[in-house]
C-alpha cells in the first residue's frame, strides 16, 4: 500500500489481539507510527523491546493526542474507566473501535465519554489463542477470519470504511451486524464454549489427588482442548460472562435443557436418540471445515 491508511495508531491495552495489530499494521504498512498506552509499565516496556509500537506511555495525554485511529483492546469490564481516561484527549475526527468480544456492554460504558466529532465503529476479530499479552501476537492471527463491526446508526460512513479496510489489509472478512445480534450469536459461538471447558476442567482439578493425575496423565484429544480454551484469560472472560449476561444465561439453559434429554437417552438406553443428535451435530463440523474456519 503507497499510501498508509492512518497516520498514527494508538493501541490502548497491548495484550495478544492489539499486539498482533501492531505486527499486521507495521506488515503491511498500513499507519505511519504506532503506540501503545497500557496501564503496565512492563507491557509498555515489552512492546518498544519487541519493536512493534514507536512508544509507549501509561499516560493518555502522551499518547492519544495526534492519533487517528484509537483501537481499545482491555478487558471488556475496564472498557468505562479507560473511555474516562482518554476522552478528553480526543479530537474531532478521530476514529474510535475496539476489540472486545461484547459489544451492547461496549457501546454503553465507551459513548458516554466521546466528545462530539469522534467516530466510534465496534469491532470485534473472531480471532485468537489462549496466550495473552505483548509477546504473544503475530501478524498473520486474522487472515481468513471473520471481524464483525457494529456501527451504531448514523455513524460516518467514511469511518465505517476505513476501518473496514484496516481489518481486510490485515487478512479479515467483513461482517456488518446489529451490536444485540453480535451478543447473541457469540454467546453460542464462544462464550458458552468456554464457559463448558472451565467447567470440565475445574470438575476434574475437583477430583481425588490420583485420580486427577490419571486425567492429566491420560488426557484424550476431547479433554486437552479443553484444556486449551480453560487456559485463556481469566480476568478477559470474567468480564465477557458478566458484561454478556443475559445472552449467556439463555444459552446456558439451553444447553441444560439438550443435556438433560441426552442424558435421559443414556440412561433409557435410547441408542437412536444418541446417533441422531451426533449425527445432526457432524454436519456443523462440515460446514466449519467447509468454511476454512477450522
């Protein structure tokens, strides 16, 4: 690309989903200068050693000042108090997003402080690891995936399209959705998903001492992948249940309501009631596999 899209990007939160921005960004030379303002002296440390951010500040005077594009990437429960922070600091003009796996949460703790001119487009990358922080990102984390924007009515279609443009630079398909919609779908998609393998794996650090370590020592493919989700941020997703509550709550009683008629057909000995139920489950792994998003 001759000409970079932004000027200067400001990452605020320079965990795995921004750090991996900033490989991406810097890739393909999509922003003239990079910073980061982090609430660690350590990970803003980490970053300028690492080479992916031009600096680095705990301060938000020193760093959002001359960005044009602010990309928030903290926990979702911290979004409130980091949208205070830097608020007065932004000018007319500059375009806002985040990252955040919630977005009704998101749009209701971050509008409240965007001074009048400063576009706000929500994002969300279906994209990531159980890894977190500086270290742990890499340029190529969104390419062949899927980043749904929720813009709010009335927002600049002008903003709107550029950041769309910084997610397909960086490898991403483009998905347009209604902030609620987004809530439900990832509810299924990646909340109650994870919300399942915390639990699995905390029954079986539950277990007697021998036990446990048999599992461990033991573990399938089924139950390491569960591992690996159980692994993710816990203050991450602490905040994604809490700030998704309702659309989480109505999955996990779905769920509840499936479980308990499989576990009726296990105990009925309803062997057909099984196959069905696996064999109308397979289809959705083909089409994921059909998809690339395996």
């Amino acid at each position: 690309m001759s000409q970079p899209l932004f000027n200067t990007i400001c990452l605020v939160g320079i965990g795995l989903i921004n750090s991996s921005i900033a490989r991406a960004v810097r890739k393909h030379g999509l922003a003239a200068r990079i910073v980061t303002l982090d609430s660690s002296d350590q990970a803003c440390q980490t970053a300028l050693e690492l080479g992916i951010v031009d600096a680095a500040s705990t301060d938000p005077a020193q760093m959002i000042p001359g960005a044009d594009l602010v990309m928030i990437g903290t926990p979702v429960g911290a979004v409130e108090k980091v949208a205070q922070a830097i608020g007065p600091h932004l000018a007319a003009g500059t375009i806002v997003s985040d990252v955040g796996s919630v977005k009704i949460a998101v749009i209701r703790d971050l509008t409240p402080s965007l001074p009048e001119g400063v576009h706000f487009v929500p994002g969300h990358p279906i994209a990531g690891t159980e890894h977190s922080g500086p270290a742990a990102g890499f340029a190529e984390l969104f390419e062949g995936r899927w980043c749904i924007l929720t813009p709010l009515p009335g927002t600049d279609d002008k903003a709107i399209a550029k950041v769309s443009d910084l997610w397909s630079a960086m490898g991403s398909m483009i998905e347009t959705m209604d902030p609620s919609h987004h809530d439900q779908v990832l509810a299924v998609t990646s909340h109650l998903p994870h919300l399942i393998a915390y639990t699995i794996v905390g029954t079986a650090n539950d277990l007697e001492g021998h036990l446990q370590q048999e599992v461990i020592k033991f573990s399938a493919s089924g139950f390491r992948d569960f591992t690996r989700i159980a692994a993710s941020d816990p203050i991450m997703w602490r905040d994604i249940f809490l700030s998704n509550k309702e659309a989480v709550l109505e999955m996990i009683q779905r769920f509840t309501e499936d479980l308990t008629a499989l576990q009726r057909a296990i105990r009925w000995g309803e062997g057909e009631v099984l196959e069905k139920r696996f064999t109308e489950t397979r289809a959705i792994r083909r089409a994921i596999v059909d998809a690339k998003q395996a």
